[in-house]
C-alpha cells in the first residue's frame, strides 16, 4: 500500500462531522490492507451498477459513457499497479470512490446513488469466494488424481506392468485388523476429498444470490433492476429480502466449514504420511523435493509438507470458530463487527491453495515399498477373519467360530508362529472344526479377492471403484474451469 502522505483522504460519511477521525479510531476501523483483494469484484459491481443508473434515468448517455470508461480505466490501473491504495483509504469502497473521482471528477459521486457499502461488500465477498471456490476445487481434483495415479499404479497388472496389486494392513485403533489394497486406502482419502468439492459445489448455488440493490438494509426508492444487476454478475438471482442479504454471512461461514473439513481431510491424510514414512511402519518413502532435513542431524528426511497441512488444519478450523463466535450475538442488519469476516475467509483461501499443490506433489511423487507392505499386510494375524469366516461357511455358529479363532490366535502368540504355520494336529486340537482345508483361506491374495462387495477389496472392485471416480472428479474439475 502506498502512504502517499500528500493525498487528501477521501471519506464516504464525512457531511455530519465537524472533526476527523482520531488516529486510533482511523487505525482500528482501516481494513483496506485486507479487503483491496475485493476491488476487481468491487468494479465488476460498480459496472453493473452504473448501467442500471443509466437505464434508469439517472445518468443520461454522455454521464454513462464517461462513467463507465472512468471505470474501466481505473479497472486497468488497479492491475498494473497505476493506482493503489493509500495508507488515509478506509476500504476498498473508498479507495476506489477515490481512484473514480481522479479520473471521472465529480461525475463519480453519482455511482454512489441506490447502493451502500453493507450491500457492496456483502456482494463482493460473494464475488470472490464464488471465484476462489473453484480454483479450491481445482487443486482439490489434481491432489485427487495424484492419488488416484498412484492408486493405479499398486493395482497390479501383467508382470512387465509390476505384478500382483499392492497388499496393505488395513487397520482399525491403528492395530492391523485385516488386509486391504495399499490402491483402497489410497482412494478412500480420495473419495473424502470428492466431498470437499462436492460440498463447494453445493454452498455455490446457495451462494449465488445477489445482495446489490438491497441499499444499506431496506432496499431503495430509486427505480434499480436487481434482476439485471444479479444477471450480469453471474449470479443466479437478486436477494429476497433486502435486511438479509446486508446481515447474512451465512456464505462465509459455511465457505469456512468446506474449508476446515477440507483441512481435517488433508491432516488425516498428512498424519497417515508421517507414519507411512517412519521407520517403524516403512511403507513409503518420500521424493526429495518434498522431504525437508535436519540441521544437526545429517541422516534426517522429515515429513515437513504432511505435517504442515496437519499443523494448518488449526488455523481454518480457528477461522471458522473465529467467525461463528464473531456473529452469533449480531442484531440485524449490517454491524461494523462483520468487517471481521473477512481474514478467516481469505486466510481460508490462501491456506488451502498453499497446502493443496504440495500435498499433491507429496503424493504424487511417493515411492511406496511393495515388499514391505505385502510382508505387512498379513502381520498380526490379520487374516483371522478370514478363518472364523470359513467356518461360517461350514456351518458353525459365527459366536463359536469367533471364539475357536480366538483361541487359534492365543496358541499362535503363545508360540510365536503365525496362522498358517499350525500344525494340521495343532489346528484338531484348539478346535475340532479346525481342519487342513482351511488353509486354502491362509493368505493374503486369497483375503483380498474374497472381499469381493462391490465397495470391498478385491482388486477388480477396486479397479471398478477407480473408474468411477475418475469420471467423478472429471466432472468436478471441469465445473471448477467454469464461471
Ligand atoms: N469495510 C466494511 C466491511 O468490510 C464495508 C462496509 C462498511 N459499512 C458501514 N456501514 N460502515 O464491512
């Protein structure tokens, strides 16, 4: 922001007061450092709101020309970088009155008529987010085609392709609790992240409304055309109820939650990362453009990205709270208090396109260790299941199957020995329902084809799964190129 200290300080509400404003109030009620990200959508809206004063009457033709290319004119200097901010403009909306009067004179004191900055910022707030959501979503499809790619590449396939699929030890309470596909669990983070647009998708068309025209709260004796206004910003149509669309930033907040909940999911999936990669599970190994070391211990390769998208999942659920707690007490209609509405949602942004690229490049670029899995897979009798599950098969009750497992797994830990190295005479013993053909149901291969719903782990409902959503995310990504 320049400080030009020479500007004379433009204000929008100076008739009533004799003295300005005291340096504390100035600096404490100044927001221009935030919400000057605002201004190409606050000029979208100036020209929408020009062309209805035109047909209205208000400006005649000559006034409209001027005025519009004043617009324009300062549109292109807002992106060069001609005209900034000073350090005496409140807000964006006095900024720009201010790089409008510099340009149009005192014809661009007319724009002002039939709007107030209460439905001016609550319009381009809407604006932006409604931008900003999908360049969210885009980045939300590539961590899911990083995903999805590596999905595909541990799916298995002819030997000169890699091999069988890539078993993992599913797990509940972090214990290994049965085999699964390292394909599966790489596609069930994906199938959370295809909430988090799906959800964008969502709060979008509630977010299209348009609150421009709703005046300072109770709409306007000027003969306005929200209609027009709302059509020519792309939303779907004017607000209803003028007190509403100055008041409510149910948009924000709910834009807050997708954004958390994005966040929660890339935490748990940054969590599972940091443990793949230590030593003690060793499934996976990071690239080293995404590995970070140590500056004192040479040997270091740390999880840095997994774990700063855990670490900023803090920051967009404090956002959130910040903004609930912000508004749960406002009377109607527009409040000062709702100035504050804005960091938690750009910070909301900024977190989210800062964490998405390199959590996809993380992933991305991961080499996960084949062996070590397969070998890990059927640790900790994960296969038990799959025994008690024969037996239901053959006819014993699943309470005594369960219970005769049990047991196998006792005599199993007692002897150090896994499932499948018992005896055919040891089985007899721990239960008589135990007999050889159960071996047929001891190994990992095995499990995983015999998991075969259509949401399970066999690997041809897994391909299947895959399929899907690719074309899932393929729509998402191209609703996120549109608008
Ligand atoms: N900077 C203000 C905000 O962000 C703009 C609206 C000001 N309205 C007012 N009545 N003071 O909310």
């Amino acid at each position: 922001m320049s400080g030009e200290p020479g500007t004379p300080a433009v204000r929008l509400w100076g008739g009533r007061f004799e003295a300005g404003p005291s340096e504390a109030l100035a600096r404490l009620s100044v927001s221009v450092q935030h919400d000057w990200r605002l201004a190409r959508y606050d000029l979208l809206a100036s020209r929408a709101h020009a062309r209805v004063l035109h047909r209205a009457g208000l400006l005649d033709d000559g006034e409209a020309g001027r005025l519009l290319a004043a617009i324009e004119e300062l549109s292109r200097d807002c992106q060069s970088g001609a005209f900034r901010p000073s350090a005496a403009d409140e807000d964006v909306h006095t900024a720009l009155e201010r790089g409008l009067l510099e340009r149009a004179g005192s014809l661009g004191g007319k724009l002002r008529a039939g709007r107030s900055r209460n439905d001016q910022i609550a319009t381009d707030l809407r604006l932006y987010l409604r931008d900003q959501a999908r360049q969210v979503a885009a980045r939300i499809a590539e961590l899911q085609a990083a995903l999805m790619d590596q999905a595909e590449r541990h799916l298995g396939g002819p030997e000169e392709a890699g091999g069988p699929a890539t078993p993992a030890p599913g797990m509940t309470h972090l214990q290994h609790a049965q085999p699964v596909l390292l394909a599966h669990q790489l596609l069930a983070h994906a199938h959370a992240f295809a909430r988090d647009i799906a959800r964008l998708r969502d709060w979008d068309r509630r977010a299209a409304i348009c609150p421009l025209g709703s005046g300072a709260l109770a709409g306007s004796t000027l003969p306005l055309d929200p209609e027009a206004v709302a059509a020519e910003l792309g939303f779907s149509a004017p607000a209803s109820n003028s007190m509403d669309a100055v008041a409510d930033r149910d948009f924000a907040a709910e834009f807050c939650f997708a954004a958390a909940l994005a966040g929660v999911h890339l935490s748990r999936l940054g969590e599972e990362i940091v443990l793949w990669t230590s030593h003690e599970f060793g499934w996976a190994e990071i690239d080293d453009a995404y590995a970070t070391g140590s500056s004192i211990m040479p040997q270091k390769k740390n999880a840095d990205v997994a774990e700063l998208a855990r670490g900023k999942a803090g920051r967009l659920i404090g956002g959130l709270t910040g903004l609930l707690t912000m508004l749960k007490g406002l009377p109607l209609t527009y409040n000062r208090d709702l100035q504050e509405d804005k960091e938690p949602v750009f910070d909301a942004v900024d977190t989210l396109l800062l964490v998405l690229p390199a959590m996809a490049g993380l992933v991305a670029s991961m080499r996960f260790h084949r062996e070590r899995l397969a070998r890990s897979a059927a640790a900790g009798h994960a296969l038990a299941t799959d025994v008690a599950e024969w037996l239901v098969r053959r006819g014993v009750a699943f309470r005594e199957a369960h219970e005769a497992v049990g047991h196998l797994v006792v005599w199993c830990e007692v002897h150090d020995r896994e499932l499948w190295e018992v005896s055919d005479d040891e089985l007899g013993k721990i239960s008589p329902h135990l007999t050889p053909e159960v071996r047929a149901v001891l190994s990992v291969t095995g499990a995983l084809a015999a998991r075969d719903t259509p949401n399970g782990t066999a690997p041809r409902r897994v391909a299947a799964q895959l399929a899907a959503l690719r074309e899932a995310v393929a729509a998402d990504a191209e609703w996120a190129a549109s608008g």
